[in-house]
C-alpha cells in the first residue's frame, strides 16, 4: 500500500489523517518520491518548494495529534497550484520568459483560502506562455506530457495540473479556464475539472470582469474536486462580481433516476472524430444505465459567428493584453503567442456583436435546458494534441473546443469527468453543463457516473508511467 499513498483520494488522506493511520508527512514524502521518479519524463511541476511543503506537512501532523489547533479542511494535503495565479513569494511566470524573474508580491484570494484551509503548496504546476494554447509547451518550462501516452500533451493551458493529478504526483490542484484550459486537460488526462458559473470563485481584477474567466479546483475524482471547489467559493471584498452568499455544494443525496439529460455529440458543428462519437454514446448509455432518460438533441448555431465572437472578445481583453509584449519582447515569445496577439489585432466583427452571438448562443443551449436537467457533450473533437509547439495549430480550439460556447455562457456551471480512452490511450471525458448556477446537479450527476466508472482507484485504472519510463 505504500508504494500507492500517491495516489490516495483527499477523502481517503483525511480520515487516515483523522484516524492516525497515516501522517501527512508520509503522504508529502510519497508525493514528493513520486515527483523526483516520474516528473523528468512528465514535466508538469517545474517550480517545487519541498522543503517547506515538508514543513508544513510536520506542522499539519502536530494539529492532527491534538498539539495546537484543530485540523482545518484541507490540513496536509498537498496543493498544485497553477503557475499564472499569484502566491506572495512564490515565482509567478505564466509560463513566459517575459516573466521569468517575477516574483508575486500578493496571494490570490482563492489560493489563500486553501492555504487557509490547510492545503500545502509542494509546487507550481506548468502552463503554455500566458495560457494561451490547448497544450502545454513553452520556452521557460519545456514541453509537459500526457503521463497516459507521451507523445501527447495534456492540454491546455492548466495541463502542468492534469497532468500531476494523473501521475500521481498531487493530490489537489488549481486551474483556470477563459477557453476550456480546466475542461480539457480534465479529459486529456482523464481527471476531474471544474468551470465555476462566472462569479463563484473570485478572481483578481480586471480579469474578474472578464465572463469567459473562471478560477476553478481540479482532482481525481468528483468528491475531491467539491471538496476543493467548497474551499476556494464564495464572494470576497476585491470581487464584484464575486456570487453572495457562498454557496456550498452538498454531496450528492441520491442517485440520478428519472432525470432528462440531453446528449449533443458536436455543440453545433464542431470537427468531431468518430472516437470521441463513440465516447459520448457510450456515456449517454452509461447515464441510461443509472435510471435517466437521454434525448440526443440537435443544436441550430453558426460555427462562423461562434468563433467570430470568440475572437472578437479575446482580442478585446486578453489578446490585446498580450499583444503589448509584442513590440518589445516578440523574441522571447512561442509562436502559438505571436500568433494570438496578432490575431487580436485583425478585423473582427466587435464586441457589441460578439455579445449578441453570445446571447443567441445561449438562447439555443436554455431552450435545451429548459426540458432537460443537464446537458452533456464531448470536450473536444479530437481525443488529444500532439505535446510539443512544432505541432501545436492556434487554430485548433476554433475546430475542435466544444469548451468555448460555455465561456460564452459562463453562468452555466461545467463539470468534466473521465469517460473512456482513445486507441492511443489517452483518456476521453464528458462535459456535463448545468442550468445557470445550479452547481448541485451537476456534481450530483458527476458523482452517479464516476461511481459506475471509476478511474485511478486501482493501478489497472492509472497511467503505466513505470512501464513506459523503464
């Protein structure tokens, strides 16, 4: 068992924790064993603060053995958290060489509301230079890999996150999503991603202003991530749009029996393989199994319009913020960079009517809604990406990102779990999206699956890292 502490549940760790059975300084010197063992291939935690994630971990034991304190909800697990948001101290590059010295000078308040919590920060996990590409490759970390087959990438951008999470190598972690950058390395690497409805989790201005941003909580499995998710929600002084009151999701009372789900393969047009169709009728099946009616639902949207709003409100905000590095830094910069900030400077149609696009995106995605408790789709149209920038298309999130039409419709709440692998063995998930802020059902629903189709709970169900490193 021993050897397997890496990959303990935070539910498991916990009541071991409670129970004396385990000390989280155990579990941080397996997580950090496991580190040290498989991260050279993997590349998902560039920035590591080991000794003092051992130090916490020796302060968490003393609470647990009654000097001090009492244990708080996340006390000694350890905590990856994504190397964009700030952490006072810690380095803070967003994955650029621009930022290569930065050190924050402030703590985000969802991240200090785990450490609050309890929850030990170990490392930084990697992301693509300013967390603008479905893969995660950059100039300062290198290229981070899919522990499930390492040809390809975990995602994007929170792709240093699912990947840890999958090898073993965190417990918890962080990610954040303007594009689907939770959603899809939560299904590249078959872990459990979270996209808050806009406002759940707050965020640091301006980009608390921006409804395509979510901060959100990634884990093994669904339990973990509401676990997570319940620590890092609820409204907070420097957010304005942060929700109030806090809402705190329950776990989940009862099965799904008698629920109406809508299935939708392609999110309208999408460029979806016949693998990732197979996947999401086989999750439809599994939902059937589990007591639920699911009605396959068609979708009336312009693919054209949908990515012209896209665009459009990138390079409004975060296009056009990283295009001020261009002048001065373009040398320094990855080529899925340049060509993000040179895209925000094109003509688009323009905000205003990137806004109607979005009204009638999510008119056509309520009206499904309206009959159906939740909607489920694939993540993306393809099963993975290759890992590295050589073969990294920006273009590819237009093509395949079944993510980008619930930025639009970013008050709805968007649950990722694993559903399958591809041939290649890389995992496939299935978003399940909510009604506007009804957080409940969807983890309900994600519970009920995930426990007919468990993942990780034994070696059969974790990547071969072994094998593939020997």
């Amino acid at each position: 068992m021993a050897k397997d502490l890496h990959y303990l549940t935070a539910g498991e760790a916990l009541a071991r924790f409670r129970a004396r059975d385990l000390s989280p300084v155990e579990l941080m010197q397996a997580t950090i064993e496991r580190i040290e063992a498989v991260d050279t291939e993997v590349n998902a935690l560039p920035v590591r603060f080991f000794d003092e994630a051992l130090e916490g971990a020796r302060q968490a034991e003393a609470r647990y053995a009654g000097r001090g304190r009492r244990p708080r909800p996340l006390e000694g697990l350890p905590v990856a958290v994504k190397d964009e948001v700030e952490v006072a101290g810690q380095p803070c590059t967003e994955g650029s060489l621009i930022l290569k010295d930065n050190i924050a000078e402030r703590t985000a308040a969802c991240i200090q509301r785990i450490i609050d919590a309890g929850g030990i920060i170990h490392a930084r996990s990697a992301t693509p230079e300013f967390c603008c590409a479905a893969i995660t490759d950059s100039r300062i970390w290198g290229t981070t890999r899919n522990p499930w087959n390492l040809t390809y990438s975990p995602g994007g951008s929170s792709g240093g996150s699912g990947a840890a999470l999958a090898a073993g190598m965190t417990t918890l972690a962080t990610g954040s999503d303007i594009g689907g950058s939770i959603r899809i390395p939560a299904s590249f690497c078959g872990v459990v991603g979270f996209k808050p409805p806009y406002g759940r989790v707050p965020q640091a201005p301006p980009f608390n202003l921006d409804h395509y941003c979510h901060d959100g909580p990634m884990a093994r499995t669904v339990e973990d991530c509401r676990l997570l998710e319940n620590v890092m929600a609820g409204p907070h002084r420097e957010d304005i749009v942060s929700l109030r009151p806090k809402l705190t999701v329950p776990p989940p009372s009862a099965g799904i029996a008698g629920w109406k789900i809508a299935m939708n393969a392609d999110m309208g047009g999408f460029e979806v393989d016949d693998e990732v169709r197979a996947n999401i009728a086989a999750a439809a099946e599994t939902f059937r199994s589990l007591g639920a009616e699911v009605d396959e639902v068609g979708l009336d949207l312009s693919m054209a319009d949908l990515r012209e709003a896209a665009r459009a409100h990138f390079a409004t905000i975060f296009g056009s913020l990283i295009a001020q590095s261009l002048p001065e830094y373009q040398e320094l910069m990855t080529p899925y960079a340049i060509a993000f900030a040179k895209d925000a400077a094109r003509p688009n149609v323009g905000y205003y009517r990137s806004l109607e696009i979005e009204s009638e995106v999510y008119a056509a995605i309520a009206d499904i809604l309206a009959g159906h408790r939740i909607l489920i789709t694939p993540v993306f149209g393809v099963p993975a990406l290759k890992a590295t920038i050589d073969d990294y298309d920006p273009e590819v999130i237009y093509r395949h990102g079944m993510t980008l039409p619930f930025n639009m419709c970013s008050r709805c709440p968007v649950l990722v779990v694993p559903a399958g692998r591809s041939r290649d063995g890389v995992p496939l998930g299935v978003q399940i999206v909510g009604r506007t802020y009804d957080d409940v059902s969807v983890f309900r629903a994600a519970a009920a699956f995930t426990a007919a189709l468990p993942w990780f709970d034994a070696p059969a169900r974790r990547p071969a890292l072994e094998r593939s490193l020997a």
